[in-house]
C-alpha cells in the first residue's frame, strides 16, 4: 500500500477561500442580513476549526450558589506591578517597549470596573514560552509573556509590555499569524470568561490570516485593532497603542471560543 503524501494548502488557495467567503458574507449583508461582528466557529480556510467546533448550541448556564461563591477579584488580588511585563527578570526583554492601555465599556458605553484582564503574547521574535512552541525563534530569558490587571472605577487599564513578533502556524503552507496579544476577561464567574486577540496597525498579514478573517463582518475585524496614540509615547521610553474593549452591543469586541488559542 502507498501513501499519499499530505500536500499543505498554499497561502493563495487559503487565500481564495477566505475572499469566496467573505464575498458570500457581503452579498448576504447586502440582502439585508446581520453582519456577522464574531468570528464564524466552523471557518474552513482556519483548518482545525472545522474539527473542534462546536456543534450543538451553547448550554445556557444562569448563576447558582457555586457561582456566587467562586473567587472574584479585587484591587487586592493583583498586585499593580504584574501589569508590566518588562520587569519579570534580572534584565529588560528586547523588542519594541510599548504600553496598551485602553477602557472596559458595555454596550452603553459604561466602565466596566473592577474586572481581572489576562494578556499573554509571543515575545518580540514571534515565540511562546510553551513547549508546542519549537519554531527557530529565539526565546528571551527576559520574557515570559504574560500579565494581568484589574479594571479601575472608569473601566480603565494599562500593561507595559514589548511589542510581540508574528510567529509561524502551520494552518497551511508559509502561514503567519499577524502580531497580536492574547486578552481574557475573566468576568465575575467562571461562565463569563471572555477571549479575545488585539491586533497592531497596518499589519501586512491581515488579508492573508484565516483567524482574523473568520470575522467576516470588516468593521468588527477593524474594532480588534489597537490605534497608536502619540500622546500614550513616553520619550526616549516606549510607544503606546490604545485599544477599547466594548463587551456588548453593535460594537463590541469579538470574542473567541476557549479552544481557540493560536
Ligand atoms: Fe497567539
């Protein structure tokens, strides 16, 4: 018996899928359907989705007495320095010292306070301290990738960090993922926990991302973007991007399902 050899799709076949779909996804806005503002769970140009999606409706979970009980957390638990990620070793990680500061909003507009955030990202060549992570980048001793924060009273929050690298998956053939942190909202239940990416501006690899395109809606792919804001930039120290996080309504944020990770 031979075996055939598994071809990987190119980046122009992925490519092709993902405008078929998108193209599919206008004309049916342009009907008059609703834009599609999260990401689609079965996405086939992001080829491992069309194995791990979901395929039964979401089991409705209200609070009961566990819930009510489980840990919430407050300015206390989280100490103000495990937002910087620059100052978890004996020295500085290298990269692009930024700082992504931004507010917690529902669909109102109102802060959403006192809220635990987690980020985790790639270090500034593009690599994850994990162990699936084997890609020729190198890692920074320096760095580890992750932090967190609490929401103030105005839904505000604030981590300094280096800009993260685009890193290798192997979705198909020479794919990238474009560069981006990891955001959880932890919520005040464990049924509320929220994930979502945060994109850079100007990303080459945008257009050619099964992940980021999966949002077939292009304002609710816009809205994963940080802004640059010259006036967040400290001289002579780092650059700051602003990035708001909107929970609900016509303009929140998508938000992914916990399997996705990449
Ligand atoms: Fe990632």
């Amino acid at each position: 018996m031979t075996t055939q050899p598994i071809t990987q799709p190119t980046q122009p076949e992925i490519t092709k899928e993902i405008r078929d779909i998108e193209a599919d996804a206008a004309r049916a806005a342009a009907a008059g359907g609703r834009p599609e503002r999260h990401a689609r769970r079965d996405y086939a140009p992001y080829r491992s989705s069309v194995l791990r999606h979901p395929t039964h409706e979401l089991v409705r979970v209200d609070p009961e007495e566990v819930e009510r009980f489980s840990p919430a957390f407050g300015h206390t638990d989280v100490d103000v320095l495990e937002s910087d990620l620059t100052i978890q070793h004996s020295g500085e990680p290298l990269g692009e010292r930024i700082t992504v500061s931004g507010r917690v909003l529902d669909g109102e507009g109102r802060p959403v306070r006192h809220q635990l955030i987690e980020i985790w990202q790639a270090n500034s060549g593009g690599r994850y301290v994990h162990k699936r992570d084997q890609h020729p980048a190198p890692l920074d001793p320096n760095f580890t990738g992750v932090g967190r924060a609490v929401t103030g009273d105005d839904g505000s929050y604030r981590f300094q960090t280096i800009k993260p690298g685009p890193y290798p998956w192997r979705n198909h053939l020479n794919a990238w993922r474009p560069a981006h942190i990891h955001f959880s909202l932890f919520g005040s239940a464990f049924t509320q926990r929220l994930v979502t990416q945060m994109y850079f501006p100007g990303d080459p690899l945008f257009a050619l991302d099964p992940i980021y395109q999966s949002i077939t809606d292009p304002a609710a792919r816009e809205r994963l973007i940080g802004q640059y804001d010259h006036d967040e930039s400290v001289p002579e120290y780092s650059l700051g991007y602003v990035w708001d996080i909107v929970l609900t309504g016509p303009k929140s944020t998508r938000m992914e399902s916990e399997e996705d990770h990449d």
